[in-house]
C-alpha cells in the first residue's frame, strides 16, 4: 500500500478569504454593473468634476390693464382654468422670449454667443453644443435650455429664470429679455390702438374732405355771382320795394288830391314823372328778386342748398371727431403694462447643477430599470424551468 503525502498549502483562512472576495466580485451581474453601475459612475464623474456651475437669476413681472373690463360668465369659467385675459396677454410674453425673434432682438442688446462659449465652460454645456449643427435653430434650442418662464394663475405673475456661467451674464441677460417683453407689449397697444381708431380716423378725414368741398362750393357761387347771400339780398330788395311802394301811394295821393284842386296845376306833370320813376325802380327791384333766370330767386334755391350741405358736413365732422376722441379712450383704456413685480438679481453663488439631485436621479432611475429588467428575466426564466 502506498504512502498518502501531504502537501503544505498555508493559512487556511487566507484560502478562504481569496476564494470569498472572488466569489462575491463573481456574484454581481454584468447586466447590474452595465445599467446601474456604469452610468451612475459617469454621472458622478461628470458633475462632480466636469459640469462648470450655473448662476440664475431670477425676476418676475406682471401684464396688466388699467381699467379690467367686466368678466362675464365664460370669462369666470376660463379663469378657473388659468385662461383669463391676463394669462393670455402673459403668454404672448412667453412665446415670443422662447422665439426667433425674441433672441435675434436679445443678440442686438447683449453677446448671447460670448456669454455661453466662454472659456472654462464644459464642452457639453457650451452653445453651440459639440455634436449639434452651427444653425441658429440649434443654437435656439440650446439657448432655451436655460431659460425657463412660468405663470402662476392664482396671482397673475409670471417668472423668469435664466442661467449663465457668471453672475452679471444671467442678470444682463434676464434683464434684456423683460426689456423685449415690454417692448412686445408696446407694439401690441400700438397695433390695437391703430385698429381701434383707424376707422374713426377714416371718418374724420372723409368728413373733412366733405366740409372742406362744400365750403369750396359755397366760395366759388360768392365769387361767380358776386353776391355774399342772395335770402339776405332779396330781403333787402323786398324792404326797398315796401319803401318805394309806400313813397308811391303817397306820391299818387298827392297828385289825386292836386288834381282835383287845381288839375291845371304846373306841379302835376312833376308828380307823374315823379311817378313814372318809382314805379320804374320798383319794377327793377321785382326782377331782381323774381321774373327771369338772373334774378335772385334761383340763386336762393342754390346758395340754400350749398349751405345746408356745409351745415350738414360740420355736423358730420364734429360728430366724426367725438367718435375719434371715444375711440381714443377706450384704446388707452385697453392699453396694456408690463409691471416689474421683482428685478432681476445678480446670484451670489451658482445654484446649478444640483449634482447630488442629478446623481441620486440617475441612480434611481437605473435601479427602477434594472429592478423591472430582473423580475421580467426571473418571470421568463421560471417560465421556462415549469415548461
């Protein structure tokens, strides 16, 4: 029989110890070390000492009218949904800091470009970023990735958040884009107003255009006929004719008297040649006022008509322009403000990232996917064991 041999080994509990470390490295799942491990660690590794910090400032402003109309019903009913007048006006706000527009006229006041591709500033936080296109829509994009604007219904007021990588960029920054803002709201009054007063304008000019024709009309019969007002004429001639007439009844008195007296008298002849010319002057001034086409009667009916027609533009005119001045009112009523409820501040200190919240995030997210990704492969695999 063969002698057994034994060979020296060591410290059974350094075997023991090696075999359980590699037993527990062996024992954590790839798939564990792939979905929750890894890019917990790449986060971890990014924020913590990649992501350059962020300042944010913060304002907040209000747009309102001088004067609220009455809400009706439907008015109340959209409120309680946060779709009130205000809101809706405060919107236009948003869209347009969030538009083209909005950061082409803030480029004009301030170096967006300069401010978000400083020197020092993570290459996947810098505008534009490093994997997407040079257009201005790109870079739009990226710029509303730091700008952040919300409303609150109860209240009214809305804020604005804007991030930059240093202190007085976020603030100058903020600052401008309220300045769009108001300046949004202003060509809004300006475009209502001129809506809301157009049409009282156009009546206005046309009723002056109509004043200013009749009075020309009425000028050039003055001028044509020679006559300031023919009613007051014939009037005039209608009182020179009573006097003649009056001064003729007397004249033929005197004579029918004369001539039964003394009919040979020297003075008869006298009184009927004084007769003869006041019947000849009051046959005159009868054709003046009446009988032909030059007398003034004719003249009456046109010169009557002409001022009726200058009476009736003045008072259109005058009507016209008390619905201008109406129109006027109720445009500045209607008249919009954009309020500062707070200025925007220069951070002491950058508030963003929230590196620990972006870290736990992922770390929570990952496990949660992990955790679903086990129980459906146990659920398959038992599956499998029954079958």
């Amino acid at each position: 029989m063969a002698e057994s041999k034994l060979t020296y080994l060591g410290p059974t509990s350094q075997i023991s110890g090696l075999s359980t470390r590699k037993s527990w490295f062996s024992r954590v799942p790839i798939a564990f070390l792939v979905i929750v491990v890894l890019p917990t660690l790449i986060t971890a590794i990014y924020f913590l000492l990649i992501a350059s910090p962020r300042y944010v400032s913060e304002s907040s402003f209000v747009v309102r009218a001088p004067s609220q109309p009455q809400v009706s019903q439907l008015g109340m009913a959209l409120q309680g949904v946060g779709l009130s007048a205000g809101s809706t006006d405060a919107y236009a706000i948003h869209e347009y800091v969030r538009s083209a527009d909005g950061l082409r006229e803030l480029m004009t006041k301030v170096d967006v470009a300069a401010a978000y591709d400083r020197p020092g500033i993570d290459p996947l936080s810098r505008l534009p970023r490093p994997f997407a296109s040079q257009s201005f829509e790109s870079f739009r994009k990226g710029f509303n990735s730091f700008v952040t604007i919300g409303y609150d219904s109860q209240t009214g007021i809305s804020t604005l958040r804007v991030q930059a990588f240093t202190a007085r960029d976020a603030q100058r920054i903020n600052a401008a884009l309220l300045v769009s803002g108001e300046g949004l709201i202003n060509r809004m009054n300006a475009r209502a107003a001129a809506d809301t007063v157009a049409q009282s304008q156009l009546s206005v000019r046309q009723a002056q255009a109509r004043l200013g024709a009749a009075q020309a009309a009425l000028t050039n019969f003055r001028n044509r006929e020679g006559i300031i007002d023919p009613a007051r004429s014939a009037v005039a001639g209608s009182q020179m004719i009573s006097e003649l007439s009056v001064k003729l009844a007397t004249l033929k008195a005197e004579r029918a008297q004369l001539a039964a007296d003394a009919s040979d008298s020297p003075l008869v002849p006298a009184l009927d040649s004084r007769i003869r010319a006041f019947e000849r002057q009051i046959e005159i001034e009868q054709q003046k006022i009446v009988g032909n086409a030059d007398s003034l009667a004719p003249k009456i009916s046109v010169y009557e008509e002409l001022t009726l027609e200058r009476e009736f533009a003045d008072k259109l005119l005058a009507s016209a322009t008390a619905e201008l001045s109406t129109a006027q009112v109720e445009a500045r009523r209607q008249r919009l403000y954009l309020d500062t409820v707070v200025a925007p501040d220069a951070p002491d200190y950058p508030k963003e990232p929230r590196r620990l919240w972006a870290i736990l995030t992922v770390l929570t997210t990952t496990l949660v996917i992990y955790g679903i990704g086990w129980l459906v492969w146990a659920g398959i695999r038992e599956s499998r064991v029954e079958e």
